[in-house]
C-alpha cells in the first residue's frame, strides 16, 4: 500500500475521551516474582522507513543483530514482503532466525490473496493500519462491519484480523468513543486489536484501563515512547525508548495481565537523527524489561 504516514501522523492535540484517565492501577494488580524478560519482541518496519526501500535484505540482517526476533511489515512501494514475494521473506527470514508475524496492508485491495499467502508462510495477523478522523459515529460502526468481514476471510486462511489504533478513535465524535464503537462492534471470535500505546497516551487516554476493559481483545501492541516535552505535533513528539514519558514497566505489565501476545517496536521521529541508531538502542531497551 502506498499511503504516506507521514502526513497522516501528524495529528495535533491531546483531548479527553470516554476512559477518564486513571492511574495505572494498584500494586496489587502485579503480583510479586513474577516478572519475566520479554524474550521475543518485535518492530514494525516502518520505523527504517528511510533506509529500508534501498537495502532490504542488509537492514534486516542488521535488526537481527540488535536482537530482534519478530518483524511487522508494511506495505510500500515494494509490497509487504520488499521484493522477495513471500515466501522468499520467509526464507530470508528463517536464515536469520526471525519470525514474519504481521503486517499492516491496504485492506481494500486483494484482501483474500494477501490472507491465503500470509498463512502460507506462517504469520499472524493482516492488520488495518489506518481509517483517519471521521465527520460520523457512523463510520466507525461501518468499520467495524468491515473488519468483521476481512476477520472472516482471514479465519478461513488460520489467520488473524487486527486494526492498529491512532489518536482520532480515542476522541470523542457524536457523544460516543469510536474506539469503543469499533471494539463493541466487532466480532471477537474474528477482530483483534493493535494498540499504539504512544497514541493513546497522545489522546489522553488510559492504556491500563483500555486494556482491563477489553481484556484479550488487544493481543499486539506498539512501543514507542512519548516525549517529556511535546510539542503540538504529535507526529513528532516520538522518542528513544526509555528516554520519554511513558513507564514502560508498569504498562506492560498491564498489557500481558489482559491477553497481550506480540510487543512490537516502533519509533516515528529519531532525535539522534539515524532509524537504524534508534531501533538498536530500543532493542537494547527491551532486554532491560521484566513484565
């Protein structure tokens, strides 16, 4: 899919939303001894997106040193498998001893074929990157009958339908939350959801409580840190990991309590102006996590 989130990223503003923000809940909810390291973790690719196009195979082979173990697609230019049709990725993917799990996609184009050749090689999940503000409630609730509709198609392949969250479906349209309009309306023997924890966060929101409401629905989620000082544009406010705002610990820790399966790395702006610097310092940071 050759959409641009640059431009779509770069939506301003923090504002109140159904959840009232809570704390993330009381030392209770964490027993102790029982923390472990996340010993497989993810990152989305978008995050190389400036040196990826041009050197797929070398960038990868790079994230594997850093110790990544998951990879989440996009699809660009080049399509969510960069060139090697998939199962190519796949093979390149088994040399380095990495797992294809997800990826975002166009969910309006070739839904069906994207399905049958994502199970093919093993992933996951096909997850929606994308709607954008709304004018109705309305549609949102048409959203949620269209991932009704691609879940089934990929549960007739073994797979998994997800829709990865930004800001705007945590703002409140109509009187209603059109997260919870998504969330209500979908089928969870068919829908999971992607939390961007960095998005909620942006829009105020309470991630602990989002993730105890909907327990099991939320199975993938986004690290990536918010900075202590943002500025209006969202877009930009995204940092090193352990560098921001958000305690990482705590919210992951809620996270695995309600049903979170993959933790996936992502970072939208590189303070130290280098993608390749930032996803090697982030993964350094998630070995230094016990949830």
């Amino acid at each position: 899919m050759q959409y641009n989130r640059r431009n779509f990223l770069k939506i301003t503003g923090a504002v109140g939303t159904g959840l009232a923000l809570n704390s993330l809940g009381s030392s209770s909810l964490f027993a102790a001894g029982t923390a472990k390291p996340i010993h497989e973790f993810g990152i989305q690719l978008y995050t190389l997106r400036d040196v990826i196009p041009g050197d797929p195979k070398g960038v990868l082979k790079q994230l594997a040193t850093f110790g990544y173990k998951q990879i989440e697609s996009y699809e660009g230019a080049q399509g969510m498998y960069w060139g090697m049709g998939h199962t190519g990725f796949k093979t390149y993917m088994d040399e380095l001893g990495m797992k294809i799990v997800s990826s975002h996609c166009d969910i309006t184009k070739d839904f069906e074929k994207k399905a049958a050749e994502a199970a093919e090689i093993g992933m996951k999940y096909l997850i929606c990157p994308w709607k954008g503000p709304q004018k109705s409630i309305d549609d949102f609730k048409r959203f949620a009958d269209e991932f009704n509709q691609k879940g089934e198609i990929c549960k007739k392949n073994g797979i998994r339908f997800a829709y990865h969250n930004h800001d705007y479906s945590f703002k409140q349209l109509d009187g209603q939350n059109p997260q919870e309009v998504m969330m209500n309306g979908t089928d969870p023997g068919l829908v999971d959801f992607e939390m961007d924890i960095y998005w909620v966060v942006a829009a105020g929101a309470d991630t602990a409580a989002w993730f105890k409401k909907y327990k099991n629905r939320f199975r993938l989620c986004h690290i990536k840190d918010r900075s202590k000082t943002p500025g209006a544009d969202n877009g930009k406010n995204s940092v090193d990991l352990g560098t921001g705002s958000i305690d990482w610990t705590r919210t992951l820790k809620a996270a695995k309590k309600n049903g979170m399966k993959y933790f996936i790395v992502e970072q939208e702006a590189y303070p130290n102006g280098s993608s390749l610097e930032a996803a090697k310092i982030n993964a350094a940071y998630m070995k230094t996590l016990n949830i």
